[in-house]
C-alpha cells in the first residue's frame, strides 16, 4: 500500500514570557505562530466511504488542531507555573485567557507539547509524522515521529 503525508497549515497569536531567561524574552511579548502538521497514512480504498481516496479529511485533521491546540492558545498568554506566580493576574481582565505550563513554554517545547496532543486524537490508523511550529517568520521547531520512537 502506498503511505501518503498530508499537511494542514495553521496560524494563531500566543503571548509569552519565559521564566527566569537571560535575554528580553524574559519580558511578556507576543508571536504570530504558523504550524504545519503532517500525518501520514494510506488512502481509504472504500467506494462506500465518503472519505474514499483520502488519508484524512483536510476538516477533520482541522478539528483535531483546532479541539487540542488553537481554541485554548489563540490569543492566549501560556507560562510556566513559576512566571504565572509572579504575576498578579488574578482578577486583571487582560489575563482571561491564560495557558499554564510546567514547563518553559519555548517554541520547542510547545512542539513536544502539540505532537503530543494531537497524536491522542488521530484515528488509529494514521499516525503523525510531524509539526513544524515558526515563532517567527525565520524561526522554527520541528517535531518528527521518527527521532521520537
């Protein structure tokens, strides 16, 4: 059977400081992040299944990001559990919606994060071959299944 990779593009704006750094990213500061997730598996060979000829339905591989990753970080701010303790945001309007980690919520470590949420979600059948998460338009992490077996 012929294995295909499938990838979906996602963007969103998460804020973040981190923790106890040495440089200005120790300040509260936003990115516009842009994911690519990939997944692989073979096509569905059903002509009875509306889905025949796909690995995954673009939509559903979306609903599974959007449940697992951007509904809950969208123009959220994400800390680690001792930055978040050193804030008094408890009552400010302006942290309503905030993401606690623990731990230092780097771009490389928001990639281990994601792969792992999403793999959870994917149908049995497929499994995620990677995400690769830009900070910045120059600046990236990648995550692959295979150097994480």
């Amino acid at each position: 059977m012929t294995k295909i990779r499938v990838t979906k593009e996602f963007n969103f704006e998460i804020a973040h400081a981190l923790w106890n750094y040495d440089g200005p990213c120790a300040n509260i500061h936003g990115h516009s992040y842009k994911m690519f997730v990939t997944v692989m598996g073979t096509p569905i060979e059903d002509e009875n299944n509306p889905k025949n000829g796909m690995v995954i339905d673009f939509g559903d591989l979306k609903k599974i990001v959007n449940n697992e990753i951007i509904h809950t970080l969208d123009h959220a701010i994400i800390l680690k559990k001792d930055a978040a303790e050193s804030l008094n945001y408890m009552n400010n309007p302006m942290f309503k919606k905030q993401y606690i980690t623990n731990y230092q919520p780097t771009c490389e470590n928001l990639v281990s994060d994601f792969a792992e949420k999403i793999m959870k979600k994917l149908p049995e059948r497929l499994t995620l071959h990677s995400i690769k998460l830009h900070e910045t338009g120059t600046s990236f992490a990648e995550w692959y299944a295979e150097d994480n077996l």
